[in-house]
C-alpha cells in the first residue's frame, strides 16, 4: 500500500470548517467557554453543554464568553434533549437562544431533533445529532441533520438499551448512511481515529479522552483517579429505567447497583444518588467516590494531564504513525 492520505480532510471536517474531523462533544458541567474555545484552537469543533446553566441568560453569557474567546469564530453548542417532552423542558427556548445567536453548530441527543432542524438550518446552524442505534440515525438522516453521531457500547454516557461496539457501529452506518457520519466510545487515541476513519466514518467524537485536560474545569483529584482508573473502572447503572448510563465505578455506582439488584426501578428512588447536582460537586471537590461521573472505556488510555492543544497533537501523532504502519504516509495541513 503507497500513496498519501491526509487523514484530516473528511467530509466532517470541511462541515465543520475545522483542521480535524474530529468533535470534543458536551461534558455536563465542564464543557464551558474555555474548554470549548481550546478546543476549537486545537483545531476540532467544540461544544458548549447547554444543560450546565440554570437559565438561558447564563448560557447566553457563556456563549458571548466563547465568541470573544475566539474572536468571533464558528463553535457549537450542546442540546441534550429528554427522551419524552415533559413539564419544565427547556429545548424550546435553547433552540430559540442558539438561532438567535446565530450559533454555527448544534449537537443534540435525546428525543427525534425534527421538529428543530429546518429552523436551525435556516438560521445558519448545521445539525449534529447523536444516537446509540444505526435505526436512529437513519430516522435523524431523514429529518435532515448534516451529520450523525454513531456511539458504542464503550461511551462515557448513554450508550443507549442494546450497546453496540465502536467498531460494528462504523461498519454498519458505512453500509446504510449517505450524510457524515462520526463514531464514538473509546476514542482516545490516533490509531483509533485512522479506523475509523477506514471504516467509512468521516470523523469521531470525543468525550473521556479530554477529560484530563487542564482546560476542563474539575480538581485535580479527580482527573488523577482517571488518569490511574483502568479499562475496566467503568459500569453501567440506570438499566433498570431504560436510561443505562456508563459510569466511573465509584461509591454511589456500588450503592445504586445494589438497589437495582433488589428490584428498585423507580427513578424517583435512584434520583437521590445520581441527580446531576452531585456530580457537579465531584468535580468540583475532588471526591470522584460520590456521584454518577460519566466516563467511557477509553479512561484507561490515559497517561497524564496536560493542555488540550497537545493532546490533541499526540493524537495527531498517532494517527500519522498508524498510516506510516500501513504504508500510507499522511499529509500533515
């Protein structure tokens, strides 16, 4: 095998008019104005988490924060929706605040985003929606999206009732998806982003791997027990309510593991264990034993902290090696 191949030349990456094919997805309570904006000068597409703020000025605030972070440059926000429409859903007014703003991208997740993308299509803002299933990303295609979000069974997160690997994942959108498509879960290293890339992806989605970034703002407790956590240090919780969530194990996990072991399925009984609050208070304190953290399998690949931007050129790294292997050498932009 000869030849070049400049891996950082998708479909996904002249979407998003970014460097890389490659998107540092919302982080409740983390992805912020700083986070994201180092993101975006590390040449991915990033995502401010729209949930992280009580109301709408305060994310309107944070989104003013990141335009002046990046002088004005294109970055996203993050829109997770809940699975059914109930009292309280803020969707409405978010998708109203990101066309107002004219936000260049959204990443929404959660229920069908149809009723959402031609008004933000209209507004200038391309559509990212992400699912755990191929079924839901054709219906997400059909609705129009620019892109999708195929995450496996590996994700930090919701990887949905029926988790399926990274690597089936890819190689079924392959065959049934005509618009870009990213793979995530357990991305965390260059090589990884060559197969999927191979695989007919035309970018992935990151999460876990920038968790240990100094951008992210969480104590560092807590980003040294990812950095020594294993593969094996995350589990799922929250089956037992159909919203199965990939978690770092952890003293909260132990106890909601066990009540669902005992037969307790009721949300408003877990809800005291896993509300949103506690976990925001793990990062801030540093005590990673209590709350439902999210982390995805790929925490055991990480080495040390350091600033986004050179995390992000060890995976620039690895991926030129892993074409090297092959006999591809990569055109570096």
């Amino acid at each position: 095998m000869t030849g070049t191949v400049d891996w950082r030349d998708t479909p996904l990456s002249r979407l998003l008019g970014s460097r890389l094919p490659i998107m540092a997805t919302g982080l409740q309570w983390l992805a912020n104005a700083e986070y994201v904006a180092a993101a975006v000068n590390s040449g991915m597409m990033g995502f401010i988490t729209a949930a992280s703020f009580v109301d709408a000025s305060e994310l309107r605030d944070e989104i003013q924060r990141c335009r002046e972070l990046l002088s004005g440059r294109a970055f996203g926000v993050n829109v997770s929706m809940l699975p059914k429409l109930l009292p309280g859903d803020r969707t409405e007014a978010t998708m109203t605040l990101i066309m107002d703003e004219r936000i260049g991208f959204v990443e929404t997740s959660g229920r069908d985003p149809s009723p959402y993308v031609a008004a933000l299509q209209a507004s200038g803002c391309r559509v990212v929606h992400k699912v755990p299933q191929l079924r839901h990303a054709l219906t997400a295609e059909a609705a129009g999206v620019d892109a999708v979000i195929l995450v496996g069974a590996e994700c930090g997160g919701h990887p949905g009732e029926s988790p399926v690997g990274s690597l089936v994942q890819g190689a079924l959108a392959a065959r049934a998806l005509t618009i870009p498509f990213a793979i995530g879960g357990g991305i965390a290293t260059g090589g990884q982003v060559v197969a999927a890339l191979a695989m007919g992806a035309a970018g992935v989605a990151i999460g876990t791997r920038f968790l240990v970034a100094d951008e992210i703002p969480a104590h560092a407790q807590y980003k040294q027990r990812l950095i020594e956590a294993q593969a094996g240090d995350t589990t799922l919780i929250l089956s037992s309510v159909r919203n199965s969530m990939r978690v770092l194990r952890n003293d909260t996990t132990a106890r909601v593991q066990m009540l669902e072991g005992d037969g307790v399925n009721d949300i408003q009984q877990l809800l005291p264990h896993v509300r949103g609050t506690l976990g925001k208070a793990a990062y801030e304190s540093g005590d990673w034993r209590q709350g439902a953290l999210s982390a995805g399998q790929g925490v055991g690949l990480m080495r040390c902290t350091a600033p986004l931007v050179e995390i992000v050129a060890e995976l620039e790294y690895e991926a030129d090696a892993a074409l090297a292997r092959l006999g591809c050498g990569s055109a570096a932009v």
